[in-house]
C-alpha cells in the first residue's frame, strides 16, 4: 500500500480530507476515515489529523504492530513499542523512516556521558520536527486509540486488565502531550504542500472568470484561468 492524504469536493460540496490508497484510489483504512468524518468538523482539521495519525499508524506497520488488532484485542503497545514511537514522532518523515528501519539502542544501554553526547548532537539537527509537530503527532494518535477503544469496549463489560491497559497507555502519552513545550517555531516536512488547503481552494475559486472577486481584467480572466492548470 502507498498511502497518501488527499483534499477532495464531495457533491454536495464539502470539503474533506483522507488517506487514500494511492495503488487502488480507495481508503487506506475505513476506520481511520470514520474517524476523520466523525470527530473534526473542518477539512482543514482533517487534514492535520489524517498526517498525524497516519504517521503513527505506518510508524508501527513498519514494526509489525497492527494497531487496530492491538487496541480490539486489548493489548495495546508494550513500552518498548511505546518508547520508540515517541522518538520516532520527534523526526521529519523521511529521517523517521531510516530510523524505523533501523535498531534503536535503548538509553539503558548508555553511560550518562553516552547520552549527554547523544543529546548534543541531536538537539540542533534538522531532520528533528518543532515541538508543536511532535506534541501534535502525540496527541491525534492518542486520539484515534482513543475512538478505536470506545468503539470496541464502551458496552461495559470490558475485561478490568483490558481496562488498565487503555488507562496506563492514556495516561503515559497525556503525561509527554504535558510535558511537550508549545513553541511558535514552524518546521515542515519537504514532503508536505507548500501551499494550505484552504488557500489552494480560495485561489481556485477566485479565478473563476465570472468570480466578482476575480482581480484581473475581464480579457485576461479566462487565460489566467488555464494557466493556473498548466
């Protein structure tokens, strides 16, 4: 599969964003898509949670984890898992992907001048994303186990170690969704559009030839118009 999040126009009009199996055209997961549709209002909100989330989701395919046969069989994520998902999510995609291929070395393995070192030459690296990335990545993933378990054990008869499982792993990701500093620092993906949703879909609209908004001249509307599609 070849995911991708793409922007589409339904009939009636609305807007919304998806992950999309690029290979077939259809939805990468139709649980994800659910959730999408049932849980943000705006295409733009969508649209940030599908990258998010989907992040996540490849992050633990690449290890062998199904996240959805883990959150309905109760399982979830052991700390190993867990521990190396965080890390994961503080990087660029593509430095994520090379880190996924490869064997974390756990911190228990380092001295402390080890780890000290460590941090130093990766505190200024430029494959690592702003903290506001990472905090966002934490919290829409933590967003999606949590519709994924509602979903599949809200009737009330949960099993109690179903129960505390979901808890610890709810209150682990709270607690680094807290501990993450909020900062106005801005650093993108170069995979990711240069150009937001919602200002691609004003520019289409205001280049219609007869759009009052338009702010060329009548003779020029309809070839500025073409060139915008070529």
């Amino acid at each position: 599969m070849n995911p991708s999040v793409e922007i589409s126009r339904m009939l009636d009009g609305k807007v919304v964003a998806d992950a999309i199996d690029t290979d077939c055209g259809i939805p990468y997961c139709f649980f994800l898509s659910t959730y999408l549709r049932e849980c943000f209002d705006s295409y733009s909100s969508m649209e940030a949670a599908a990258h998010a989330t989907l992040f996540g989701i490849q992050h633990y395919e690449k290890k062998g984890v199904d996240v959805l046969e883990r959150v309905k069989t109760g399982l979830f994520f052991t700390s190993d898992e867990y521990d190396d998902f965080i890390y994961i999510c503080k990087y660029k995609k593509e430095k994520a992907k090379q880190l996924t291929a490869e064997k974390v070395v756990s911190f228990e393995q380092l001295s402390s001048k080890q780890i000290d070192n460590l941090i130093h030459e990766t505190s200024q690296s430029e494959d690592r994303v702003a903290e506001n990335t990472y905090k966002g990545r934490l919290s829409y993933f933590k967003r999606y186990i949590t519709y994924l378990y509602k979903l599949w054990h809200q009737a009330g008869n949960t099993p109690k170690d179903v129960v505390a499982r979901f808890e610890n792993f709810e209150e682990t990701i709270s607690t680094d969704i807290r501990r993450t500093k909020s900062t106005n620092k801005v650093v993108r993906d170069p995979f990711e559009q240069a150009i937001s949703t919602d200002v691609y879909f004003n520019m289409l609209e205001i280049i219609q030839p007869f759009c009052a908004k338009n702010p060329f001249t009548p003779s020029v509307r309809l070839r500025n118009q073409l060139a915008m599609f070529c």
